[in-house]
C-alpha cells in the first residue's frame, strides 16, 4: 500500500464507527421489502399520444404521393411544356389584349 500514510488517513483510522439505531434499520429493511414505484405516465396522456399517432398514421397513408396538376379544358397531356421566355410572352400577350 502506500509507504508514506498520511496524517489525515491516520485520523480518520483512529475515529470509532457509530451503530445505526435499531428503528432506523427497521424502516430501511421495511422500505427494501417493498416492491419499488414505478412512474408511469397517467392514462389521459397516453391515450392522447396514442390517438395523435394514429391520426397522424391514417393522414400519411390516405394522402396521395404527389398532387397531380390541374388540366385546363383544352389542353392534353401530351403538349410540350413551355419554356420561360414563352410562358412570359403569352402572358404579356393576354394583358395587353384585356
């Protein structure tokens, strides 16, 4: 162990234990006898995070997977998308008409 002790350790050698009171080794031998407390969350907010969930599950299985885009009246589907310069020249177009 340690060649040199310190005085510190020599004082705290030296100290007598005292003996717990018999009551109080009662009460602790009682209080390990007893099954421990678990902490639950009270019902109400378990029902409320289950019924969130469940919401949230019906919503991510009956939405669709991407909105698909209105079609106008006399547009197909095969027409090829117009290009910017286009889209802004047909617009202009319409304004000047009105």
């Amino acid at each position: 162990m340690n060649p040199n002790p310190d005085p510190f350790e020599n004082a705290l050698s030296a100290l007598q234990r005292r003996t717990l009171p018999a009551e109080w080794r009662d009460a602790m031998l009682q209080a390990a006898a007893q099954p421990p407390r678990v902490a639950r969350a009270p019902r109400w907010l378990v029902a409320g995070w289950s019924l969130a969930w469940a919401a949230i599950l019906v919503m991510y299985f009956t939405t669709p997977a991407e909105p698909s885009p209105p079609q106008a009246a006399g547009m197909s589907e095969a027409a090829p998308p117009m290009l910017w310069q286009q889209r802004a020249a047909a617009i202009e177009a319409l304004l000047a008409a009105n």
